[in-house]
C-alpha cells in the first residue's frame, strides 16, 4: 500500500486550550531546596538532573540546572502553563537595594526564549504568601545558566525523550559554525549549532548607485560598509571555538569581505582554512537556503535544525507539487492515516501550547506511525 506523507503542523485555535494543572499547595520553597540540594548522586551533564522525586499529585518532579542555550532551548519546548516553577532569585524591594528570595510560581505563559542573552523568560502565579509578595501576584522569572530551579510537571514520553536526549548530548559553550550572507550594503552573521540557529547581528550601509563623476562615493560607501562588516566579526566570532567560518555573497564582495580580514589580522593562517567560499543572492536571512545547495555547506550543516528542516521541506514541496493527495494536513485527518504515513512532521510550537488531551492525541499518531517505521519530524 502506498505511504502517505502526513503532516501535522497547526490546530485550530478551539484545539489549543491552556492545560490547568490541579497540583495542592506546594511545601516552602527554601526546606525543599535544602532537601533536595544536600541529597547526593548528581549529574553532571550538559543539562544537569540533581534530583528526581515525585510529588503528592503523583506528577514527577526534577531538579535541574541549564548550562548553556542548548539547555535552555529544551526547557522552552517542556515547560508548560500549570508547571509549578521553584527557583531562587532576587527582588528590588525598595529603590536602593535587592533581597534574595526563594518563591514558586504556578506558570502561565512561558514569554520567551533569548538566544542571544542566553536567558527564558516565564511568567506565573505565586503559589504562596511570603514577606515579599501575596498570593496570586504575577512574577517573572529569568532562568539563566548555571541557576538551579525545581520543575513539577505531568511528563509523557516525548518530554522525557527530550530530556534524555539533552542529557546525552556534549556541553559546548559557543556553536561550532558560523555563517555570513553578504549583499551591497546589507550583510547577516549567524551562528549554527545541533540546536538553533542564531542571526546575531545585522550590518545596513546606504551604498549610492555608481554614476558618472560620483564612483569615489561609492566606493567610499562600500570602504565604510566592509570595514563594520569586519569590525562585527572580530567582536562575535571566537576563531578558538569555530571549526568552520562561511562568506556567502557574489565573487567581488566574499574576496573583498576576506582580503579585509587578512589586512586586519582578524584570521591567521590556521584560521583561514576554516574559512570557506559560497555563492549567494544577497545578505538578506532567506540566503541561507541558498547555502544548503552547495555540497561543502550542506556537509558542515548537515547536523543542524536548519538543514533538517530544509531537507525535510525540499521533500514536502517536491510531494506536493507532483502527488498532493500524498499530503495530509491537520491533526484529526492524520489520524486516518498514522498507520501508513511515511513522515509525521509536528511543529514545536504545537506541542507547547497544545493541551494534555492533544499531546496524548499526537502521541497516538506518532506511536502507531512508528510501527510502520515513519520518520517524525
């Protein structure tokens, strides 16, 4: 029988209710902290579990520590709102100084993850009263590296696969690859890692259009642009720790862009063989695309989000521009056919903001797709 190429990316608005948790109060925060951080046998990972427990709800309970934006980006995609959040911090009480404090929230809205600033960002509830603060008033709290938080949370399978799977995985402070998409006047440096991608900073230069009489303008104008594009790389890349440095642009600007850094002393000579070469369309962020074309990109990335997820969408398109009726869309149309899919792709975002009764639905799919040897995405 034919496989069909499922695909489950969105659910209506209706599917996607905010899962409540009825967890009891929780013990105070500052005995279980001393607890659980004197118990002994911790871990030392790149996400660390100090300690495992489970709670009187019957909802497991860990204690964990993140050491670097991998970590972080693994905490994003399982917390969720109903978590009981247990973490020490501190608060501006009065204008001129901070107190250090121990509270735990009852989260309603994980706000954001920051790459850059290496920080997650969670709203909440208090959980209970404290000389600081009353019961039910919103915090915000900041996980950061190296900061020891408690997480009490209903985990299912695919939570506790993204956990192990960030337990297996190396610690590494700095992604291994970085990449340049250059164009007149315009210009994005990214960083490249097993788990996100990262544009870190975006170079503008107004570049006048060459006309007669006006050529040393221009000139002058690109002098100006090369030199900030030069000056943001010496600043963000670490040569120590990047194994491959990619200049995509068009023949003239990626030899101007490196005869600049030789001048400059930026790249020595073991550093020049990491830089490689590659034909792009312009600075803007879509050229990356572009890059998974060439065969030595493509090869150096091939570890990476960005090239799974183009591989995977290559396909996709390909499918449906010669068999649409191959695609399926939607969660309660996948379910039709979970036993002869041949791919199930799930957006993370999906698995976030979905409630409990629509993970177990999507774990239905992807265990009766798995018998079948499907590929999930």
């Amino acid at each position: 029988m034919t496989r069909a190429f499922a695909i489950s990316l969105a659910c209506s608005l209706s599917q996607l209710l905010q899962f409540q948790d009825t967890l009891n109060e929780p013990k105070p925060v500052r005995s279980l902290f001393q607890q659980l951080s004197n118990s002994s046998g911790f871990g030392v990972t790149s996400c660390s579990i100090m300690k495992q427990f489970d709670n009187e709800n019957g909802h497991r309970g860990v204690v964990l520590q993140c050491e670097n934006a991998d970590d972080l980006i693994c905490m994003f995609n399982v917390i969720r709102s109903g978590d009981i959040l247990k973490v020490e911090s501190r608060r501006r009480i009065a204008a001129s100084y901070l107190v250090h404090c121990e509270f735990a929230i009852r989260v309603t809205e994980v706000v954001s993850c920051d790459i850059e600033n290496v920080e997650l960002t969670i709203k909440g509830e208090a959980c209970e009263a404290s000389k600081m603060f009353r019961k039910g008033i919103i915090q915000t709290v900041n996980l950061k590296p190296n900061l020891k938080f408690i997480l009490e949370h209903p985990f299912d399978k695919l939570d506790q696969k993204r956990l192990d799977d960030q337990l297996a995985l190396p610690s590494h402070e700095h992604p291994e690859v970085a990449v340049l998409v250059a164009g007149a006047g315009h210009a994005n440096l990214c960083f490249v890692s097993s788990s996100y991608t990262l544009w870190k900073r975006t170079i503008r230069q107004e570049i006048p259009h060459k006309r007669k009489g006006f050529l040393a303008i221009h000139e002058f104008a690109m002098e100006r642009f090369v030199n900030k594009v030069v000056n943001e790389v010496r600043r963000s890349v670490q040569w120590k720790d990047v194994k491959h440095f990619v200049i995509a642009g068009n023949p003239w600007l990626r030899q101007r862009i490196l005869g600049a850094l030789r001048q400059g002393n930026i790249v020595d000579k073991e550093d020049l063989k990491k830089i490689i070469l590659v034909q792009a369309s312009g600075g803007h962020r879509r050229a990356l695309d572009e890059l998974m074309e060439d065969p030595t990109v493509s090869f150096i990335l091939r570890n990476s989000p960005c090239h799974r997820d183009f591989k995977v969408m290559q396909k996709f398109n390909e499918v449906t521009n010669v068999k649409p009726h191959r695609a399926v869309y939607g969660l309660t149309h996948t379910v039709f056919v979970k036993d002869v899919a041949s791919t199930v792709l799930v957006s993370d975002a999906l698995l976030r903001r979905s409630s409990s009764k629509v993970r177990d639905d999507i774990l239905e799919i992807m265990r009766g797709s798995k018998k079948e040897e499907a590929r999930h995405m």
